[in-house]
C-alpha cells in the first residue's frame, strides 16, 4: 500500500527541511531538478530524445525547470526553454537557477531562451521530442486564467512526449479538477505521491507518476496521518481467500444471488457465475419462474432458485417470505444487478434491507436505485457494501453529478463514515472507502472495462470472494484490484476493444495465477 498526501502535508515537508533542518531551498531545488531529470533519462532508450523544450512559470515550478534544463544542457541535449515571466517577475531560488542557466546557454548555441510574448513563440515545441511543464505546481488554486488556458491547450496538441513536474498545470490538488489541464506521458511527483494524482483528473492527465526526491527521508512521510492509500499488488495478493485442505462446498463460501428480470437476465447471470468462478463453493440465483428456462441457458455451476412471479418476470415484496430461509443459509448476498426498477420490485429491496440487519450484503445496480435520493438512510447498512458508479452514487446521496465529482472523496468518506459501511465507488479509478472514511485507490484496469457487465460481474467478485473470508476491507482490495488485473492480463489477447465481461470471468483463475506466483 503506498500513502498518498495532501499538497499541504507536502508543503509543510519543505517548510520542515528548510526551518527544521536548514536545508537551504535551493538545495531542495536541485534535488529535485537532479531527480526530474534522471526519471525522464530512465524513461528513453539512448538517442530517443535530443530537443528539449521547458515551458517555465515564475513561481517555483519554473525554478525547478530553470534547474532542470541546466541538467539537459550539460548532457548535450538542445535545450529550448520557454519563460512566461520576464526577469524583474522571478524571485528567490527561480531567480538564482534562471540566472545561472542563462549564462550557460551561452555555451550552447544549439540551445536558446525564449521570452514568452505570443503563442507564436511555442511553434518551437513541434520541433521537440520532448515537453517538459515547468508552469504551476502545488500551489496553484481555481482555474487558469485565459492566456494559461491558451497555453496549456497548445501545448497539449503538440505531439512530444510530455513531462510535467510535480503536478501537471492547471490540476487542482484539492479535488482534483480542472477545465483545462495539461495532459502528462509522465509526472514526477516530488518528495511524495499526492492524492490528487491518482483519481478525477488527476488519473486522466498525469500519465505515469513517478516519485521524485527532494532529499527528505522516506521515514519523515512514514510519521504523517493520511487516508488515502494507493492499491498495490501485494495488497491484493494478501487478500486472497484462503483455501483449506479439507474444504468442502459450504465451508468455501455460500452466495446467494438476488438479481435479473425478464429485460435484464444477463446481468444476473454474470454475477452468479463469477461468484463460483472467483472461489466461492456454492452459489444460488434467486430468478423469476415465468422465465427460468432463459436462465438456465446461461448459468455455468451455480443452482436456479425460481421464485413465484405469477408471469410477471420481476421480483416483488411478497416473495421475501419465499426466500428467507436461504436468506438465512447465505454467508454473503449480493443483491441488484437486472432487478428492474418496479414499484413491487422496490418493495421487496426495502423489506430486505429490513430483515437482514446482520447479513454480509452487496448492494448494487437496480437495489441503489431502491434506496436513492435519500432513501437510504431509513435502513441500517452497517458494514454493508454499496457498489455503485459515479451516477448512481449521486442519485443515491441526491446532488448532482458535478458536485459529486467536484467533492468526490469527501463524499464518499462522510458516507461511509455515517453508516459505518463500505463504499466501492466504480470508476476510472475505483475507490474503496472504509467506515473510517478511508480511501484506497485501484491502481489497474483500462477501457476495455467500459462495457455493460463489466460492474455486474465485479458485484459477484465482491460476493465470492466475501463469502470465504471475515475480513470485508482486505477482501474488498483484493476483489476490486483483481477484477481490474484481469482486464490488463487480457490486453494482449482481446485488445481494448474486444474485452467483453465473459472474458473477465473466464480469465479469473489464471489472474489468481498470476497474482499468487508474483509472490509465493
């Protein structure tokens, strides 16, 4: 598990090396300049890059780029760096490394500095093969005025490879928003990994992030509070249910599935199937009678549970006294996907929710439509696990989905911590937060995941995989992490484009494969 951390927590950092320590700033700037420039090196084979061009701001994000080139320039690479602000607008430790990679560039006249004037003075950047973003960092706020936006949109269009130093400009840590942002192939996150980096926009334009050193020890960060944890594939592996040598059927984890409608048969049976594919030892779908038979066609191993529907094709209110003894007999019951939006349907999730106060429960699709707008908080979800998306998170807690996604941590952290239960927020990335308002942050996965299904069959990994062990967050990292894994394992077989959830579930065994090889 990785820590991440709030730009104030890293802010404070080098307020502590320089007050604590005194460690001169500027010190703190070469490191980082040093350590910017090995993580790019590290990232080519010799000979891919030879022009360079740094875009610098005045603050001290451009001061670490004014140091950054003079790395470049020593190396013999070109060097075109690209200043916003003039002279008599740089200060401090911006001021000195501006001054002292000014004279050098004398050295070099393949190198030159550009006084930023009009867009016209970045055409230079498509004769680049690499883009370094030197313009904001950590304590930029809000969006960016019109001549940043302006910027920013033309480097975006450039087709260099684009590095952006701590954060890219025009992404706000806080939420991790922003109208427009530079879109990062690698940024490197000085003194620690933040939070904001890895979810919303953050995860849409950083790229791959890599962690820089200013020349604070590990150890100081191990000390510092924070809620936010990035997924690691250890953290998965150690999640893995155990299997014991005398395990027999029932001892391996018992799901009972409450999903499907007469429009919606598919999404039941993915979640049924993956729950025995993923471990469990028994599975049993609770499905409509009038249309067993469509079921059937469909199920791998688990066992058809036809309840009464009178032809109707859909659950409803009066069949949970049908179902209660196998409501009973289920360590984990995973309730939702295809269940339909009927009122009578509706009913029955309420009078479910009622009944099963003490129950292992996963609440997906159609059952957070039951209990949306409010709904939710006349029932006890005490370590309940909700499983929605973006959406339906914000149907369920009634705001919009822009203010959801404004503010989404916070959200999903005073959610949980209300009802003392566990949120699997499905996205790019999921986020899992815990009934302490922790969150932790899925690390794999791609767009082939961007299918119908796709959610349905994580609900029956989460089931599965619930139903063979006691310890729900370490559990629940496992299942989100593998489900993802398994997306990534499959690239190179199916592409992007040809993923669809079937594939998922065939593909489980040999992710846990996969998985449990990388460490044992």
């Amino acid at each position: 598990m990785i820590s991440l951390f709030s730009s104030q927590q890293v802010r404070d950092a080098d307020n502590f090396a320089i007050t604590q320590l005194q460690m001169p700033s500027i010190i703190l700037m070469e490191n980082a300049a040093r350590s910017i420039y090995d993580s790019i090196i590290e990232t080519f084979s010799e000979d891919e890059i030879l022009d360079v061009a740094i875009v610098c701001g005045k603050g001290n994000n451009g001061g670490d780029g004014f140091a950054l080139a003079r790395h470049f320039l020593i190396n013999d690479f070109n060097v075109h760096l690209i200043s916003l602000a003039k002279e008599s607008e740089l200060k401090g430790d911006a001021l000195t490394n501006y001054k002292i990679t000014k004279k050098l560039l004398e050295e070099y006249p393949s190198s030159r500095l550009i006084f930023y004037n009009s867009i016209d003075d970045l055409d230079i950047l498509y004769d680049c093969d690499l883009v370094v973003d030197a313009i904001l960092g950590t304590g930029s706020r809000g969006n960016l005025n019109e001549q940043l936006k302006s910027i920013v949109d033309y480097m975006n269009k450039v087709p260099a490879f684009k590095v952006a130093i701590d954060i890219p400009t025009g992404l706000n840590l806080e939420n991790s928003t922003g109208e427009v942002i530079f879109r990062a192939d690698l940024t490197v996150s000085l003194a620690a990994f933040k939070t904001g980096l890895f979810y919303n926009q953050g995860y849409v334009h950083c790229g791959k992030v890599v962690k820089g050193t200013i020349g604070i020890w590990d150890s100081y960060y191990d000390q510092l509070d924070t809620n936010d944890f990035l997924i690691q594939s250890e953290d998965a592996f150690l999640g893995l249910p155990k299997k014991i040598i005398n395990a027999h059927k029932y001892s391996s984890g018992k799901v009972l599935v409450i999903a499907g409608s007469g429009q919606y048969v598919e999404a039941a049976c993915l979640t049924a199937n993956s729950t025995l594919r993923i471990g469990a030892g028994s599975c049993f779908l609770a499905f409509p009678k009038s249309i067993k038979n469509v079921a059937l066609e469909k199920l791998e191993s688990p066992v058809l549970l036809p309840f009464e529907d009178s032809e109707k094709e859909f659950i409803s209110h009066k069949n949970i006294f049908e179902l209660t003894e196998k409501i009973k007999w289920a360590d984990v019951v995973a309730i939702g996907p295809g269940l339909g939006r009927n009122e009578e349907t509706i009913l029955f999730v309420h009078n479910f929710l009622s009944t099963s106060k003490n129950k292992k429960v996963v609440i997906d699709a159609d059952a957070l439509f039951a209990i949306s707008k409010n709904v939710y908080k006349k029932f006890d979800l005490n370590k309940k696990i909700l499983t929605p998306h973006h959406k339906e998170f914000a149907d369920l807690i009634d705001i919009s989905l822009d203010e959801l996604e404004n503010n989404l941590l916070q959200y999903g952290r005073n959610f949980t911590k209300e009802n003392s239960c566990y949120l699997v927020l499905k996205g790019a990335p999921t986020i899992i937060f815990n009934p302490d308002g922790e969150a932790f942050i899925n690390s794999v996965g791609n767009p082939g995941m961007a299918k119908f299904g796709t959610g349905d069959v994580l609900t029956g990994v989460i089931a599965g995989f619930l139903a063979q062990s006691k310890e729900i967050e370490r559990t629940l990292i496992s299942a989100v992490y593998l489900h993802s894994l398994t997306a990534d394992l499959l690239i190179s077989k199916k592409t992007e484009y040809g993923i669809i959830p079937q594939h998922l579930i065939e593909e489980f065994p040999n992710a846990i494969k996969y998985l449990r090889e990388s460490f044992v």
